[in-house]
C-alpha cells in the first residue's frame, strides 16, 4: 500500500528535522524550507527536499500541483521573542503572510489536513499556571501575536474551507536527538538551555534577563519539553487528525517549571564544568511564569513525555560537545 504524502514546512530547522526522522516511517515526507535557519545536512538522505520560501506563492503552489500532497505540518516561521520586539514588519510577514499563503495553496489544491508549531508565547502573563487550553490567548510578545493569528486564520479556514487542524503550543523545546545524528544549530542561539551548555563548553557569560519577576530567585520560570517528546506529539496529532477529522489545541511540556538559575545551576551540576552568567534588565515581552498543563494531550492523543531534564540537558552536551554540522 502507497504511504500517505506529509509535506513538512521548515522540516530542515531543529524541531522539524527531529519529527522528520521519526515522521518518515510512516509517511512519504517532502521539506519545504527556505534554509533561512534551517541546515541542510539535518535532512535525511531518503527525503524529497524542496528549497522555498513560505512568501513565494508560486513555488509554494509548485509543490501542490506536482506532488499528490495529502497533509501538512507546518513548522516554517520565525521564532525568536527578543527579534519579534525589533523585527514586527518580518516577524509578521513570514509568520502570518507566509502561513497564509500556505493555507490558500492548501485550499486550491484540496488539501485539508494541518498540524500547526503554535507556542506558550500565546498565553502571555496567564492568571494560571500551570496553564490549560481553556486559557485566554492573550499574547504579551509580537511573536506570539502572530501565532495567534495564525490558529485565527486556521480557525477561519476551518469555517469556510474545512479545514482540519491541530494546533500543538509547545512551551520551550530543548534536548538534541539522543543518537546525536542530528541537534540544534541556530545563529544566533536564543534558547537557554543550548546557551547555558555552550557557555559551560566555551566559558562564554550567560545573559539573564531581569532577577526581579515575582518567582523563588527572581528569575523566569519556563517549562521544557525534549525535542524528540515533540516529535512523537506531532504523529500522534496527525493520527489524530486522520482518525477523527476534528480540529483541536493542545499544549506540549513537561507540567514542570525552572527558573533561569536552576537551570544554569543544574548543567553545572550534571556537566562538572562552571557557567559564568550577568544578570541585565528584563526583556520586552517575557513572561515571569510559563508552565503546561500537558492533561489533554495525555488524555485525548495518549501522549506523554518520557524525557526529563537532565536528558534534555545531557543529550544538548553530547551534541555541542561534537556537533556533526
Ligand atoms: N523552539 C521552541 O522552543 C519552540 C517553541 C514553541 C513553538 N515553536 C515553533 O516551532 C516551529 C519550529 O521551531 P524551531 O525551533 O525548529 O525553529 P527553526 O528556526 O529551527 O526552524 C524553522 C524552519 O523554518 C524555516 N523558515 C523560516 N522562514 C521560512 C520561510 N519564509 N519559508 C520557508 N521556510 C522558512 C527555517 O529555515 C527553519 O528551517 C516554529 O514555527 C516555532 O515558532 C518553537
């Protein structure tokens, strides 16, 4: 029997090369990425690779007519809260237009079945932590304003075109794939948890912005999810979707919070080797408290993660330690 054809946007970035190696076993995969912070030699040998741009609509519509498409999972966007504050024209262009254009190839060429990268960054300064889906969307970032407006514009397309989509707002993704094959590799590196492992690699100084939010050591509290539990949460939900085509939202993380310092603290600890860090003013845009409550997915998609912090922490090292690009 012929597999089922998933076109994977922004599948050579650090969250789609993971779910593409686990995605392809069961699916024909094809990437589309501009590369723009994506790597090539993330992308498996045996997987039809498509360089393109979210904003070209005509090599987007390119791929629609000359592949038989049957789903998407749509990773391709910009990603990062500091830039999103500097950057609102890119940031909204890329990520709303871009998204946007996909769903309009999608809809001319009959495709109607998406899983959508939406964030925590959605819930802003929630009341409640930790926090379900029945939480207003009240971003507090640019960023996350346009992921907002892009489970708006599913939402629409849903009402109009019927769509089918799985919007998966993950908290903060961290960990490399424990066979060290593939990892992250970003320029510039936002993320903590790969900036705390690299400072304790090269001695370079951890910025921590602001140490006066209403937390424990004034710190901010994040929830961090390995990148491989995402990877499963995303074949799961495209089951999901194929199963019962029914739209959903669910969150993805741990259900546990650490602040900035424990975990500098902690990959001191599992490391043997010292962080050195500045603490600077407070970043536009930063919640103090961002926890999951992850109940949904374990109840409706039967998923769970299985790896903690220290392997998010470990298999980061064992990546930084000898990256492979
Ligand atoms: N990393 C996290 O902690 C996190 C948390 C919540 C949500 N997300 C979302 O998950 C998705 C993937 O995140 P990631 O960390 O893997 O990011 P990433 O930057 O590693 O991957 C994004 C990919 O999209 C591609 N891309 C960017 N602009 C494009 C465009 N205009 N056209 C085509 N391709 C384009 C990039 O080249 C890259 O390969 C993003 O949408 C992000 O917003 C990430």
């Amino acid at each position: 029997m012929e597999k089922s054809v998933v076109l994977v946007t922004g599948g050579a970035g650090y969250i789609g090369s993971h779910t593409v190696r686990l995605l392809k076993d069961k699916y024909d995969v094809i990437i589309f990425d501009s590369l723009f912070r994506g790597n090539i030699e993330s992308v498996p040998q045996d997987v039809k690779f498509v360089k393109g741009d979210l904003l070209d609509k005509e090599a987007l519509n390119r791929v629609f007519t000359e592949n038989k498409i049957d789903s998407v999972i749509h990773f391709a966007g910009l990603a990062y809260v500091g830039e999103s504050s500097q950057k609102s024209e890119l940031y909204y262009n890329v990520n709303v237009n871009g998204s946007f254009n996909l769903f309009a190839a999608m809809s001319e060429n009959g495709v109607k079945e998406i899983v959508f990268s939406s964030t925590c960054s959605i819930y802003g300064n929630s009341a409640q932590n930790p926090i379900d889906e029945s939480q207003p969307p009240v971003p507090s970032n640019r960023y996350g304003q346009t992921k907002r407006m892009v489970e708006l514009l599913l939402k629409d397309f849903e009402l109009s075109y019927n769509f089918r989509y799985v919007s998966l707002r993950y908290f903060n993704a961290a960990g490399c794939s424990p066979t060290g094959e593939i990892g992250e590799k970003h320029t510039p590196e936002p993320h903590l948890i790969p900036v705390v492992v690299l400072a304790a690699l090269t001695g370079a100084t951890v910025s921590v912005f602001g140490n006066d939010y209403n937390t424990p050591d004034g710190t901010c509290i994040r929830d961090f999810i390995h990148v491989c539990d995402l990877a499963t949460a995303h074949i799961s939900a495209l089951d999901y979707l194929k199963e019962t085509k029914k739209s959903e939202i669910f969150n993805l993380g741990s259900g546990t919070g650490y602040s900035v310092l424990e975990i500098i603290k902690k990959v001191e600890e599992l490391t043997g080797l010292k962080v050195k860090y500045n603490i600077l003013g407070r970043r536009e845009g930063d919640p103090a408290v961002l926890i999951a409550s992850s109940e949904k997915a374990a109840n409706v998609l039967n998923w769970k993660p299985e790896y903690n912090l220290d392997d998010m922490i470990l298999t980061a090292f064992n990546w930084f330690k000898n990256p492979k690009f």
